[in-house]
C-alpha cells in the first residue's frame, strides 16, 4: 500500500478536517516503530529509514506488505478518533489495529530468524 492509498482510504472510511501533513507524520511514526520494534529484530541487514514528511511521494511504498498492509487504514482511523476525542470509536479502532499489527508480527516471527541467530546445521 502507498502512502497516498492509506490516507485516501482512511479519509473515506472516517471524513475529516485534519491535515494531510498531520497523517503523514502517524504513518511516518507508525513506520519508524515497524522498522525498530520488528524488521530491525528480524533481517539480516540494518534497514535505513529517513521516514517520511509532507514532500514524500504519495506513491512511496509503506513497510508493511499485502495482505496486512490494511493495518495502516485502521491506525489512521484510530488516530482520527483519537484526535476528534471520539473515544469510544478510538477504543474499537485500536483493537481492531492491534490485532492485525499482531497478525502481521507473528508472520515475520514466523519467517524470518531473530537477528544475531544462526541456524544449527548437522
């Protein structure tokens, strides 16, 4: 999913009057907690990521692929509740991200070996 995608979605999902800027640095947040709390834990190389801002390409390709990638959907939509204290729609959204963000997790677990572990071979 692009960064363009995710925020188009989320704003027909939830309408709004916050800025595009505003959804841009969640997503660039979001990312930057993906790339230290997950895929820095489980790939073989550091992984450089500048984040992103208001003049990073809408076509610019999030971190998380298909078919989890609709976690970012339900993180903006969480945090559109969030910031019009809609407090009751935040908590249903945030569990709704929760899981899928742990869906997502449990597959790269799953598939990709800690960082600093070597396979035993016989």
């Amino acid at each position: 999913m692009t960064l363009g995608k995710a925020i188009g979605l989320a704003d027909l999902a939830a309408p709004n009057e916050l800025e595009y800027p505003l959804k841009v640095k969640w997503l660039s947040t979001l990312d930057g907690s993906i790339v230290t709390d997950v895929l820095e834990q489980h790939q073989k190389e550091d992984i450089d990521f500048p984040g992103y801002d208001a003049e990073t390409d809408p076509e610019t390709a999030l971190l998380v692929p298909d078919p989890w990638d609709e976690l970012y959907v339900t993180y903006l939509i969480m945090m559109i509740h969030l910031e019009n204290s809609e407090i009751e729609r935040y908590n249903n959204q945030a569990l709704l991200y929760a899981d899928q963000l742990q869906r997502w997790k449990s597959y790269v677990v799953r598939h990709h070996m800690p960082r600093g572990v070597c396979a035993i071979k016989f």
